[in-house]
C-alpha cells in the first residue's frame, strides 16, 4: 500500500512506512529497465555514489519494497504455448485454501484476489492445450472451495509501461 507524504510517497510494509524519495525512485526505475545493472553503473546513472547506492538498495530490500529479480521469459520461445486467464468463483471461506493451493500447481504464474463478479483471476501458462485443459478442468476446478470458473484463452499479450519511477512531479502518485 502506498500514500503521499509531501513529495514522497510512503510505502508501508507490515507496521512500518518507508517513503520513496526521487533517489529512490530513480533506483528503482533504473532496475526495472534493466535488472542486471551493477550498483556502480546504476549509481552513475542516478549520480550518487556506489556506497550510498547499496544502502539505499539495502533499505529498498530491508523494507520490501524490491522483493527480488527476475528474468523476463518470452513464454512462447520457452515452449509455454497455451496461455489463459481463469477466473474462479470461490466460497467465501476458501480464500486461504485456494491461495496456498494455487502456489503449488505447476503452470500457474500468478493469481490475484478480486472483489466484482468473481473472486480470484489465475493466469496459466502451459506447453500445449492439453496441459492447459488439465490444470483448468482436472486441478483448478477440483480445489476444494471452488465453486465455477471461466476462461479466457490469450491469443495475443504484451506489457505496458508500468509505473513511471522518475520524470514526474510526486502528483502522479496521488
């Protein structure tokens, strides 16, 4: 959850609030670029030094705010084909159950907990449409607490710009 606080935006992380500062947003949106920038090369480009760049990154760490890095996977090239978003229905009580339950299904990259018309959104990636309409039909529809789903196949995906780290007035954050 993140607030304003007079030019910066607080980010708060279990009982504590740590709040972004342009340094800080710079930090992070040179990482989103480009994960793999070594500290002295990001520092640079943030004009800071390398020392007060492993600190800052530390604290960023520290308060859960950057959680980890990854690399970003051209699905299709990775032989994940068959891709779908699956919407669930779920009783009302069966949220924990399902949410422990969808981080060990293979092929299940991310999931959400929604409030309108359903209650959880699964994207799935699998190999071919036979491993798709295993998981959706045979594991996601048998959890226990699932009441229905639905499912949208992915023909086509790109990502957005995300959020603008830098460049901007802290306004864009209100």
């Amino acid at each position: 959850m993140s607030r304003p606080t007079g030019g910066r935006v607080a980010a708060t992380t279990g009982t504590q609030a740590y709040a972004l500062d342009d340094v800080d947003r710079r930090l992070i949106d040179g990482l989103v670029r480009d994960g793999r920038i070594s500290v002295r090369a990001l520092a640079e480009s943030v004009h800071i030094s390398r020392a007060h760049a492993y600190a800052r990154l530390e604290r960023l760490h520290t308060a859960g705010i950057i959680e980890g890095y990854a690399a970003q996977i051209a699905f299709e090239a990775a032989g994940l084909h068959s891709s779908a978003y699956v919407a669930l229905s779920i009783r009302q009580d069966s949220w924990r159950g399902i949410s422990a339950a969808l981080r060990t299904l293979p092929f299940v990259y991310h999931f959400s907990l929604l409030g309108g018309d359903y209650d959880v959104l699964v994207l799935v990636r699998a190999p071919t449409n036979a491993a798709l309409r295993h998981v959706v039909l045979e594991r996601l529809q048998s959890l226990d607490g699932v009441l229905s789903t639905k499912t949208w196949l992915i023909f086509d995906e790109a990502n957005g710009p995300g959020a603008e780290w830098t460049g901007h007035s802290s306004t864009a954050w209100r």
